[in-house]
C-alpha cells in the first residue's frame, strides 16, 4: 500500500529552521521503504533549502494538499491545517496548556488525525523521539558562553552563527575555564547532552561523595539523580518506586549542592508535586553560592526559583537578584546568572533534524507499513479521523470543552 508524506513548512513565529527528515534521510525512507512516497512544501525557512530536496530526487511544491501524512516539527496554525488527514507535531496541548486550546478544537473539528511527536512512547510511557540531546549540548554550550561574557574570561560565538556541534566543539577548544564546581540534575536525554559538552570540555567528573565533601584545584562536575537532591521527611530510606508515585512524603536535599557549587545546569525531568530543588527563600541564604544556572529543564517559577521566565535565543540571559527577587541584567554583582531559553535545539538545526529524523525512520516509519504490529502508532494518536478524542486522551475532553 503507497504512503504519501508530506515535508510541511514550518510556520510558526519566530521561524523555527528544524525539519522532520533532511534531504539525505528522505532517501533511507524510500530505500527502505520503496511504497512510501514523500513531498517536501516549499520552505524558505528551513536549514535544508529546496534545492537540497529537489537533487536528492524529491518534487518539491507549494500545495501538498494530495498527502496522507503531514510531517512537522511545531504546531501547525489553524488557517494551514488541513482536514482529514493525518498529522505529526509537537502539539502542546496534552498538558492542557490553555495556549492551543483552539488548535486541538480545530484538529477534531477538521477530523484530523493528531500524532503529537511527544506521545510516541514505548509501553511502559517512555519517550522514543526527541531533540533532548540537542536541547542539552545548546544549553550547557550557552551556559558556558553567559559565564564567559559575564566575568570576561572568553567569548564565545552564538550558536545560531554556527554551521553545526562539530564547529560548537571547535570554538568550545579555545576557551579557558576558571577553577569551578558544576552540578548536573538528571539522567536522561537533555542530561546526557549536557554531560557531552562537559566531557569534550575534559572537565573531570567525580562522584557525590567526593563532590560534597573535597575541595578540588581544577574544575570538576557531579551528576546527580533525584534520590541525591530528595530526602524522606522522616529520615527513611529514600524509595525511586514511592517517589514516583507520590512524591509528598519527600523535601529537597539540593542545598547540600548549591552551598560548594558555582554553576548548575537543570537537565532533570520535574514531576507534579514533586519538591523544588530551591526556593526563593533557599536563594537567599547566605551559604547559597550558584552564581550561574543552565536551565535547560525550563520549567517556569518553580523547582528552579531564579527561571522567573524563559529566555530568547536572540536574548539568552538575564540576572535574579535573590534578595528582591526580581530581574536584573545577567551580569550584576550578587545576581544569579540564568540561561533559560525554551527552544535549544532550534539553534543547531542541522544536528537536531538529523539526530530526529533517524529517530522517526527506526521508530515511527515502520508502523505504517508493518500494521502497527507494536502499537507505536496506536499509543501516539491523539484524535480520530471521526473527529473525537482517542480513549487515552480522553482526559482532555474538559480542556477541549473549556471546562478547566
């Protein structure tokens, strides 16, 4: 059975240069797919050009309106949706967030078929594609280039100027770090991309216990993991299964870490209800010595107490000042130094799109041509073509209703 794929434009502002499946990986599909076909929507927004489509074999056109599947990265604006067909994007409405109440009404109202690239997960609810290691390699560079312009040690070119993570590390090999302790949350994705840039950097990394308790003359960096900055109230053992489940009976453990580190970047997936890993209050405390903070994570006014707001790719940092707890330029005496821009991986859009595209060709592709033997696709659907919600979304129906 043929398979039409649509490359669509993306049109949502600012521009965001990302693409599902660069020109090289549309070959792999139909090589390994020869039933598949794909149509590329004129762009000229993308990293890859037209041009780059066209000589790899592929029709390039302004209407791609004939496809079955439309394949993109951000949420498609209402007017571009077309009905009856089926769609892959980062959707962001699964967390009920009010912004795309009206684009999720127009999907069903369109009888669209909704795959959100965050709902394709394996049985057991983990994620199979994303750009996490690109949110983590952009996040810790930029990390490392706010400390650089702020205490005037180096400066290193924005992201967005370079061509991709081989010119990253190359400008990463020029730079000079001072004598500082980092901590790193999380051990996933964003995390491991994180942890890249600090081993191309040779940073040496130690273990918690020497992190807490020795001094060192070189830089050193310290993963650490949720049962390492979260304790039991009552002083028991520290239990992963209890804490997922209900978080309640736990507080913060994270001042052991920001008393002896000077720099933090947030990698770590934070869950409802969990603790902060530092307040405003916690801030404030005279021991409390992180002066810089890779926010990665983003996740606004809460377990990270300075990321007040995201920041832009065109206005990365900005200073908290801890004791009014308000906003200051990044580079103010006493200020916590915060990068939090909310979409890293639009900044190395080569690698991102690569990286995701072999993602989507080993997990996704498959499923149209196999009957979805392992429910890849069944798991991911959002809406049906009737126009409802599927029974596991089904939770968004008061969201689609206005109701919450």
């Amino acid at each position: 059975m043929s398979i039409k794929f649509a490359i669509i434009k993306e049109r949502k502002s600012p521009p965001d240069r990302r693409v599902v499946f660069s020109p090289k990986k549309c070959q792999k599909v139909i090589e390994q797919f020869p039933e598949a076909k794909i149509i590329v929507e004129s762009s000229d927004v993308r990293f890859f050009k037209d041009e780059a489509y066209k000589g790899a074999g592929f029709e390039v056109k302004n209407d791609v309106s004939e496809c079955d599947v439309m394949l993109g990265v951000k949420e498609v604006p209402i007017s571009a949706l077309i009905p009856n067909k089926k769609y892959f994007f980062f959707s962001h409405t699964i967390k009920h967030q009010p912004y795309n109440r009206g684009l999720l009404q127009a999907i069903l109202q369109k009888k669209i078929e909704l795959y959100d690239h965050e709902t394709i997960v394996k049985e057991n609810g983990a994620r199979l594609i994303g750009f996490g290691r690109y949110a983590g390699l952009v996040g810790a560079y930029n990390t490392f280039r706010a400390l650089g312009l702020r205490d005037g040690l180096f400066d290193l070119p924005k992201v967005e100027t370079l061509h991709d993570y081989a010119e990253m590390k190359q400008e990463l090999d020029k730079i000079k770090l001072p004598t500082i302790k980092i901590v790193l949350t999380g051990k996933g994705k964003v995390a491991k991309g994180a942890k890249e840039i600090l081993e191309h950097l040779k940073i040496r990394e130690v273990s918690v216990d020497n992190y807490l308790t020795k001094t060192y003359k070189n830089t050193v960096f310290c993963e650490i993991d949720i049962k390492d900055y979260n304790k039991k109230t009552d002083g028991t053992k520290f239990n992963k299964k209890e804490f997922y489940k209900d978080p309640s009976g736990y507080e913060s453990d994270f001042m052991r870490f920001a008393k002896i580190s000077d720099m933090f970047l947030a990698g770590h997936f934070y869950g409802e209800n969990a603790p902060y890993l530092f307040t405003r209050e916690d801030a404030k405390h005279p021991n409390f010595k992180i002066n810089i903070v890779g926010d990665i994570s983003c996740d606004i006014d809460g377990p990270v107490a300075c990321t007040i707001r995201p920041s832009t790719i065109a206005e990365p940092f900005y200073g908290y000042d801890p004791i009014t707890e308000k906003e200051v330029a990044y580079n103010t005496k006493g200020a916590i130094t915060v990068m939090a821009v909310d979409n890293l991986p639009c900044e190395l859009p080569k690698d991102a799109s690569e990286g995701f595209g072999r993602m989507f060709l080993n997990q996704v592709i498959p499923a149209f041509f196999n009957g979805d033997k392992d429910g890849i696709l069944q798991r991911a659907k959002i809406t049906t073509s009737e126009g409802k919600l599927t029974q596991r979304f089904s939770y968004l129906q008061d969201y689609v209703d206005g109701k919450d």
